[in-house]
C-alpha cells in the first residue's frame, strides 16, 4: 500500500508540467486524483487540447483511479462544485494540491491592467477558491466529529522569493501565496489541516529561454530540472506522515530539499533622543545598517 492509499486529491493545473507530475505521483502513492485542468495556453489563451484527459488515461492504464475536471479556477461557483461533486463521487476530499498559472511577463512600465488581472486571478485568486472551498469543507467535517487530516499544498516560484525582473506580476502573485498560506495553517491547524507551500527548480513551459532552469540531464540519467523532482515532495506533504509540518516554504532544487525561512530582523537602529526616528538621523544612521552602499549607488540585497 502506498503512502496515500484511499486519499483523495484535487490537482489543479494537472494537465501539464509539474502539474502532471504531481497528479501521477500521487496516484502511484495510492490517491484518487481530480486533475483540474482547462488546457489553456501558456498566457491563458484557449486551448484545444484536452491535457488533463490525457493524465487520466495515464493514471488508468497503470491501474490508478482518477478523473478529468475542466473548472477554472478562477470560478467561485464552479469551484464549489468541483469540491462538492469530488465528495459526492469518492466520499472524501484530502488533498488539495494548487498549481495552476499563467504567464504575462512585461516590465512594469509597460504592462496592461489586463496583463495584471489576469496573472494574479489565477495564480493568487485561483490558489484562495480552491483553498477556501476545500477548508470550508473540512471545517464542517470537524464540526461534525469526522476525523480530519486535509492536506494543502502550494506552488510558489523563486521569483515570489527573491524576485526576478519582467515578472511584477508573477512574483506579487506567488508572494502573497506564500502569505496566503502561512494563514491558512494558522487557521487551519485547530481542524486537522496543514498547508505547506512548494517553490519548484523545474524545466517548464513557463520557464522556456530561461538559462538557470534548462533541463541539464548529468552523466548517471538524472535531470535536476526534471519537474518530477518536486512530486516526491508534494506526496510527501500530502500524507499523513507530514501532520506535524504546517505553514512552511520548501524549495526543491533536483535532488535537494530546502528549508526556506522568512522575514527575519538582522539589524535596528534606536533613535538617540528616544523618540520618534527623525529624517536627518536616519542620512547617517540607515547606512550604517545596511553596511553603506556608496552615495548615489543603489543598495540591493
């Protein structure tokens, strides 16, 4: 029996990717897997590919269970009913696992409240409806004397992190994943949830024409930008064993699991009068702080 035997999941952006991979690791774990996917484009255009109908084929064929939903996420209502119709046909949701996004990359002078709207709909908007509707399902189970150990898993991407330029964005999209995240396992915790959040090192259509991130295969067969890399990780915050890890960003780069941590104080300044900091003390004083980047030099950490 696998880690996950008689686990439901819903993966959304299932279709493709990393996407893909998660929902066949999953399955190959044990779960019973809703691949979520609209085969759009990689800007979100229309697609005409069925990708998540294809993953399910896979699942089958390999003697899985699973199931093809073409819900965006973006759609309140719709979404609902995915976690309801998930429930009412295998009795159970246990995992949630929210992946799906789009691209729109332009300089921030340039780009479009459009292109804006559009990535942080899907990514940050798509990640809470999915997030809300599965923890408010969850919750009544509690309330109800149902055991409950729901799992959430997140993507976020080193340009949430550390940011990256062209992406505004993508990365304020992926940053506030994060901090969705972290409030979701505060809030979460008393029900039997957890939430962890995933920043993949991966190969992607997303990451095409991107050096750091081509695909590298080494001399023994192994490719670290393989986005399989990241699924061991995902069915292992998927399952029970990982009840004790909540609220937590973890990078995987190829065959490294990374333990990120966030905003940390590393410095202060205390106004000599003690009082209110004043402008003219802080010419001096900030620069001392930040170790003193020259005058007229940015200072970029």
């Amino acid at each position: 029996m696998g880690m996950l035997e008689g686990k439901v999941a819903i993966v959304t952006g299932g279709g493709r990717g990393l996407g893909r991979a998660h929902c066949l690791a999953l399955a190959a774990a044990g779960a019973t897997v809703v691949v979520n996917d609209i085969g759009a484009g990689l800007h979100g255009e229309p697609g005409r590919e069925s990708p998540a109908d294809d993953v399910v084929r896979e699942i089958t064929e390999a003697g899985g269970t699973a199931t093809a939903n073409g819900t965006s996420v973006t759609d309140w209502a719709g979404v609902e009913g995915m976690v309801n119709s998930t429930v009412e046909q295998f009795g159970r949701l246990d995992i949630v696992v929210n992946n799906a996004g789009i691209v729109r990359d332009r300089m921030l002078f340039s780009m479009s409240e459009e292109e804006f709207d559009a990535v942080i709909d899907v990514h940050l908007k798509g990640t809470f409806v999915l997030t809300r509707h599965a923890c408010a399902y969850w919750r009544e189970a509690s309330k109800a004397g149902e055991p409950v150990s729901g799992r959430i898993v997140n993507t976020t991407s080193g340009t949430g992190l550390f940011g990256n330029v062209g992406q505004g964005n993508y990365g304020a999209a992926k940053a506030g994943i994060v901090s969705l995240t972290t409030i979701t396992a505060l809030e979460m915790a008393r029900y039997g949830v957890t939430a962890n959040v995933v920043s993949p090192i991966a190969a992607t259509r997303m990451t095409e024409g991107i050096s750091s991130v081509e695909a590298d295969v080494r001399a023994d067969g192994f490719d670290p930008r393989d986005p399989a890399n990241t699924s061991g990780v995902v069915a292992y915050l998927a399952s029970d064993e990982s009840a004790w890890l909540t609220g937590q960003v973890v990078r995987v780069d190829g065959d490294k699991f990374q333990r990120l941590t966030g905003w940390a104080i590393e410095g202060e300044y205390a106004s000599s009068s003690g009082r209110a900091l004043t402008p003219e003390e802080l010419v001096a004083a900030v620069p001392r702080l930040y170790g003193a980047a020259p005058r007229g030099r940015a200072y970029h950490r």
